[in-house]
C-alpha cells in the first residue's frame, strides 16, 4: 500500500493516512447497509444505497490518489453514470407502487409469501 | 465484439420499429436481430482477441456462453408471442429492454476489467428491473419490481465495495493485473480477503446462492412469467459465466482460500433450494426454488474448480436453460387458458399444481414437453440434465470433495420429489381440460427444445468437441 517514489501526491491527501480513508468510507458503508436492512420507507433504504455506493467512491479516490493510478477515478464515473441510471429506474418503480397503493412503506408489500 | 455493439443498435432499432401503427413486425424482427447477432458471435471462432482498450476478451468459451444466452432469449421471445398481444403490452419496449439486457449479459460473460464486469451487471440487471415490473397494474408485479430492485442494488453496492478493495490492494482493475497482485505467496492480506469475499457475495446475490437467496422466489413469482422464464436462464447462464471467469482467471491461485466457504454456500443453496421447493402449491414459484437449487449445482463446478469446470458448467447451463424454457412455455398455455376457465384473482390459482391435472390426455405434446423437462430437470438419465448433473459431480469428484458430492447427490433425489409431482398431475389425475391451441411456431420452439434435451441425453458428446 505505499505509494510509489517519484509520483506526485497531493499534499492535502498525505497529510491524513490512507487507513483513515478506509476506516471512514468502511463506516459510511456499514450505516449504508445497517439503513437497508432496518427501515421501511423505500425512498430512505434508497438514500442508504447510494450512501453505499459513494462510500466505494470516496475510498475509490482514495486508493486512486495514493497509488497515482488513474484508473480508479475512471471507475468513479462509470459507479456515478450507472447510479444516476439506476436511480431513474428506481424512482419509477416506486412512483408506480405508490399510484397503486398510495404508500411506499415496503412492509405494506407482502402479497408475495413462501 | 461485434455482438454487443449489434445488439445495443438493435434494441435502438425495435424502440423505433415501436412507432408503426403495426405490432406484428417486432417479434419477428427480434428473432431475425437475435439471429443475426448469434451468426456474427462465431466470427472469432478460434480467435482470442481483446476489444475497447483491453476491456472485453473474446474466445471460444465466451462464444459458447454467448450463443447459450441469445439461444434461450430466442427461445424465450419466440415464446412471447401472445402475451404481448395483450392490450396492456408494450411490446416494443420489452423487446428492446430484452436485447439491452443481452448487452449486459454478453459485456459480464466477455470482461476482463472489473469496470465492464460491473457495467455489464448493472445494464442487465436496470433492464431486468423495469421487465418485472412491466405489469403495471399488478400489485403483485409491483412488489417484485420493487423487491428486485432493492436487493439488486443492495448486492451491487457490496460487489462495487469489493471491487475498491481490491483496487486497493492490488491496484488494478483488469483480471490479470488482480490475479496477480493478489498472489498468495505469502499469505493472503485482510484487503484481498475481504475484498474478493464481498465481490463474491455480490455476484453469488445475482445467481441467487443460499444465504443470498431470498428475493428469488417472490422475484420470479411476481414477475409475468415470460420474463421469469428470461431472467432464470439468461441472467443465470450470464452470472455463472462471470463468476467461473472471475474464480478461474484472477483468484484461482487463492483457491485454498476460497474453496471452503464455497462449498458451504453450495451445499446451503442445495439444501435451502430442494426443501424449500418441496412445499410449494404454485408451480411457478417451485420454479424460482427450483432455479436456486440448479444455482447450487452450478457452484459444485465452481467450488472444485479444475480441469472439467469449464465443460460442465457449459452444458449444464445449456441443459438447465432449454428445459427451464420449454416448462415455462408449456406453464404460459395452461396458466392462459386456466384463467379463462375458473374465477381466479390475479392469475394465482393458475399457476398451482392442480392447474395441470390431467394435461396430457388432450394435450399430448404439451404434456410430453412439461414430461421431457422435468425428467431433464430431476436429472434422470436419456435426458441433458442428467450427464450435467454427471459432469458436476465428477469435478466435485476429481477435486476429492466428497461430502459436498454425498449432500448434491441427496438433494437431487428430494428434488425428483417435486418434479414429478407435475408429471404425476399430467398423466394420471383428473383434470377438466379441453385441448389448449398452439401456435405452429409456438410448437415448433417446445418441439426444439424438447429434442435438444433429448438429444443431448443420448448424445452427450455433442458439445464437447466444441471448445
């Protein structure tokens, strides 16, 4: 995990050590799940998957940053392009569930059993 | 590569065709681009090349792979023809949400960068989620659309985590580039662990392994029951595609590492998938429990990696893929005609058991198809699924892992249990049925893949000269 000599990294970023990021973007990830998996209203388990997923961004950055590697940068805004997708699909789907049952509390959702 | 980009034009194509006052034109013009796109796959026969900057890699295996996928999805749409006739249906759209999720799959069976793993992932799975919540008025479809939705992008986040860690600690996103700087020489580092374990579940999650499992049956149950059909071949057939190029390419020399949680995410799927399955009533949904256990014995493959893996999981995937089509084609008809029949909310009672009491006697070629698959299914010999049962077993058997061998071999007898409960239905109970009309063409895709089970049963060796 060191950074290879003659590379350029940005001053700000080697002040704090790369454990730190992880440490950080491993809690942003787990508060994302912990939000998944406890509430109910689909809008607030959506806000807690994309929480997820820009924990990977951060600690992609991270990474990308320390290492002088590009690529993981690249895979930030391919993780950016994908979600903003996902998130139009996802939103419509709950618009629709909410057109037929007027609410979007996933626990009303249990036509669906054994 | 040419296959992708063909399709991605394609499903332009058909948005487009959508526009003419005429529907009849798509299916038969989705069959000609699947066609087509199958004919120019093979073009790298015998070549391997690296396409987009080292992005996607063709050969042979991956050809095969992608053949088996536009196979089933032109069984699949060939199926289609009168549920999209339905006054509901957009067909335009489902056609080409059909051919972008191929692009999907096509990108997650030919990558060698983690980047295109994931995108292709996530155009297959966008695409699966608005088809099962195509049924807009249908609560029951809603709940699937959202339930898939969720616990898809739920997994895709624990797989994107795992992809950083492994950026992280092997600072490359290509195949290679993790293979290597995950070399266990000496010892295997907390990143690499954790992150190969969290790639790992987010794949296992999309191929539906036990203890990742859950949203499968109520998925597949909601969900109309062309795209069930759909997404139990294609997406599987894709996903083990992935996760075999995944385990064999980057991680084979951690296979110590990995082997023993494998195994016992295999024997829990078998377990979880055969039993569970037995105490269904709706056949569709024995199908969703069904399709879990066939996930378990696909992992056996891929928990005793070796030399035979490859040629298994090809056959079994096809095997499981013509049979599972060919039940859903003949579950259409009778689910179609029971609703007619009898009062029944929102389609349920259609698709129990008892709805095919009786089928055989005035139907006896749907009958024989339904017979064919479940035979095929349940792993009884003369049929396909009984040699990839076979070759699964004898890589679990080279590699010495005999308790996984001991618990496949038990489940598959339950699973005999459940498919011939349908077989039983059809041939010996008393059923008011009335002889169903088939299509011509309808007929002919059942006949097809009723022979290519059997065919397959006798002559095993068909395929393996390919590859």
């Amino acid at each position: 995990m060191q950074p290879t000599q003659d590379v350029l990294i940005p001053e700000v970023i080697q002040q704090i050590p790369l454990t730190y990021y992880l440490i950080f973007s491993t809690a942003l990830f787990v508060i994302g799940i912990i939000g998944v998996l406890t509430r109910r209203n689909a809008i607030v388990i959506f806000m807690s998957i994309e929480l997820m997923l820009n924990a990977v961004n951060l600690l992609l950055i991270a990474f990308s940053s320390y290492r002088s590697d590009s690529s993981g940068q690249v895979f930030v805004f391919f993780i950016m392009a994908v979600a903003a997708a996902e998130v139009s699909v996802g939103l419509a789907i709950i618009v629709m569930i909410y057109r037929n049952t007027r609410s979007i509390d996933v626990g009303l959702l249990n036509k669906l059993k054994w | 590569m040419l296959p992708i980009v063909l399709l991605s034009v394609f499903g332009i194509v058909l948005l487009f065709l959508g526009f003419m006052k005429s529907k009849a034109i798509l299916l038969p013009a989705t069959l000609l681009f699947l066609v087509i796109t199958l004919a120019v796959n093979f073009l790298d026969w015998n070549k391997s090349y690296l396409y987009f900057n080292d992005m996607l890699r063709t050969s042979n295996l991956s050809m095969v792979f992608t053949a088996i996928v536009l196979g089933s999805a032109f069984m699949v749409v060939a199926l289609s023809s009168r549920f999209m006739e339905e006054e509901s249906a957009q067909p335009a759209e489902y056609y080409g949400l059909m051919l972008f999720s191929l692009v999907g799959a096509l990108m997650m069976i030919g990558f060698e960068n983690l980047i295109m793993l994931f995108v292709g992932v996530e155009i297959l799975s966008v695409a699966m989620y608005v088809l099962t919540g195509s049924d807009k008025r249908n609560l029951r479809s809603n709940e699937a659309a959202l339930k898939y939705f969720l616990m898809g992008a739920f997994a895709t986040g624990i797989m994107l985590f795992g992809m950083a860690l492994l950026y992280g600690a092997t600072g490359s996103f290509t195949l290679a580039g993790v293979g290597s700087g995950a070399n266990p020489q000496q010892g295997i580092s907390l990143l690499t662990a954790s992150g190969m374990l969290m790639l790992l579940i987010g794949l296992l999650f999309k191929v539906s392994a036990a203890p990742f499992h859950f949203w499968t049956p109520d998925v597949y149950d909601g969900a109309p029951t062309i795209f069930t059909a759909f997404m139990s071949t294609v997406v599987k057939t894709a996903g083990f595609a992935a996760l075999f190029k995944l385990l064999s390419v980057s991680f084979a020399g951690l296979y110590p590492w990995w082997w023993t949680l494998l195994a016992i995410i295999t024997a829990l799927t078998l377990v979880a998938g055969n039993i569970t399955a037995v105490y269904q009533n709706s056949f569709k949904r024995m199908m969703a429990y069904s399709s879990i256990s066939h996930a378990g014995y696909l992992l056996i493959g891929l928990a005793a990696l070796g030399t035979q893996t490859k040629q298994a999981i090809v056959f079994y995937s096809l095997a499981y893929s013509v049979a599972t089509i060919a039940a859903f084609g003949v579950l259409l008809l009778v689910a179609r005609q029971r609703a007619t029949q009898t009062f029944t909310s929102e389609g349920v009672m259609s698709e129990n058991f008892d709805a095919f009491n009786g089928l055989a006697r005035q139907n006896p070629l749907l009958g024989f198809a339904m017979a064919v698959s479940m035979l095929s299914l349940a792993g009884i010999p003369l049929t396909a699924g009984f040699w990839g049962k076979f070759y699964m077993f004898s890589t679990a058997v080279e590699r010495g892992q005999i308790w996984l061998l001991v618990v496949a071999v038990l489940m598959s007898t339950v699973g005999i249990y459940y498919y011939f409960r349908v077989i039983i239905a059809m041939y010996f109970r008393d059923g008011a049925t009335e002889p169903i009309q088939v299509a011509p063409f309808y007929r002919y895709v059942l006949l097809a893949a009723t022979i290519l089970t059997l065919g397959l049963g006798i002559a095993p060796g068909l395929l393996q000269g390919l590859f």
